[in-house]
C-alpha cells in the first residue's frame, strides 16, 4: 500500500493551483477602502507580519480578534492588512486570504503552485495524500459522508486510523477530526436526531480552505492516479467538477 501511494504523490503536485481560480485577490484591499491605508511600514506592520509568519506554517487560520491587540485597535488593523498583504506576497511569496463564509478570519497561501510535491518535508507528504484521499471520498459521495462510513473506506486500503501505518504514521483520527478540522481542510457536522431511537450521526464535509485550496477537478484527476485509471474512466466527473469550478470561480 505504501508504494501505491508513493506512485501517486506526483498528482499532490500543484496542490495550490486552484486558489487563483477560486479566490482570485480578496477582498482586504476593498474592506480597508474606506480607511487610510497605511502606505509605510511602522512597528504595527512588523507586528502584524511577524505574527503571520510565525503562524502560517500551522496552517491554522487566524483570527481578527487575535490580530487586533497586536495594533491597537481594529481601524488600526484594517488600515495596515493590505501593506501587510502586499509585503508577504513581495518578500514571502504568501498571499493573504480571508476566508469566505467566515467570520473574520485570515489563511496564507502560496502565491504561485508548488512545482513538486518534494518540496514539501517528508512529514507533510503522507499528511497532503491522506488529505487528497479524505476530500476524494467525500467529493465522490455528494459533498457529505458520514464519519464512520469514512473510515470504512481508508480500512478497506490498508489504513486504520486508530492503528500506525508504516507511510501515513500514528494518531491519524487525531490528524483527521483534530488537526485537519483545525486547519479548515475538513469540516465536521453532527445530525439532529429525528426520533428517540436515532442516534447521533456525524458527518465530514469539505471545509472552507479546502475550498479555496482545492479545485474539485484536481481532485478528480487525483482519484484517477490512485486507482491507476486514466482520466477518460472518470470523463463524466470531471464534467461535473469542471461545473462547478467554474460556478465557484
């Protein structure tokens, strides 16, 4: 098993691509337009930036109501986000992102695709192809998967979420319903129960910067790679996500 994923890591390689579809440049400059715009940098702007960095790499989206005591007040954030947006972009490559149906809260993106999945450390690998397999599934089955019918699905591969497994590594339900949902890849939800005798079900659901990370015909194209099919076996798929890419674009 571990070697048919390694076979299919070179699909993960442009795993950025779609946020310039999706998310084009957001809308920081034109939340600040009715603010003066800071135009030079003082120590509000450091702060701000090195909060950002020292944060990105968790991939955990940040929060005005975090970035706001760093500058003093929200005017003063809002006044400052795109020269702090257009210096991460500048001297980082990272583009600054506010999160769509979000309340207020930033993710960091690359600026441009990365050229190959080997630029990523040897941890973030597996994490990146346990993610395409989890956002594949639940593409497949309508946008919405029960939880445990999920995990069914990665035991019927070889991977058991509460066991180790020799590529993805330990504490992978961790890495799934704690890290993954943290980081906004994948979202969890819990069904009302309609009688006394239902129980309660949760479901996973593609999360918002899966979203804008991720178009869906990338990962059709990825779900062809792992089941060494070619695309033209998934033709009507990637129709269906080239529409609504396109719809979301």
């Amino acid at each position: 098993m571990a070697n048919t994923f390694r076979a299919s890591q070179a699909s993960t390689s442009r795993a950025s691509q779609a946020s310039t579809s999706r998310g084009g440049n957001n809308s920081l400059l034109s939340q600040s337009s009715q603010l003066v715009q800071v135009t030079a940098v003082d120590d509000k702007v450091r702060s701000i930036l090195k909060y950002i960095l020292d944060h990105s790499a968790a991939k955990i989206p940040m929060k005005e109501k975090d970035l706001v005591p760093l500058v003093g007040t929200k005017s003063d954030l809002q006044s400052r986000l795109p020269l702090v947006a257009k210096l991460l972009a500048k001297r980082y490559g990272i583009r600054l992102h506010q999160l769509k149906d979000a309340t207020k809260m930033y993710i960091c993106m690359a600026e441009a695709p990365m050229a190959s999945i080997h630029e990523m450390t040897p941890d973030q690998r597996p994490q990146l192809t346990l993610l395409y397999i989890i956002l594949m599934y639940i593409f497949l089955r309508q946008m919405r998967i029960e939880d445990t019918k999920l995990y069914a699905m990665l035991e019927l591969l070889g991977i058991r979420v509460d066991e180790e497994h020799a590529y993805f590594g330990s504490h992978l339900r961790k890495l799934i319903e704690d890290t993954f949902v943290k980081q906004q890849y994948v979202k969890r939800e819990r069904s009302q129960p309609e009688g006394a005798f239902e129980e309660t079900k949760t479901y996973m659901l593609w999360g918002l910067r899966a979203k804008e990370e991720f178009a869906y015909e990338q990962i059709v194209e990825f779900s062809a790679k792992i089941l060494n099919k070619p695309p033209s076996d998934f033709s009507e798929l990637l129709e269906v996500a080239k529409e609504l890419d396109n719809q979301e674009s």
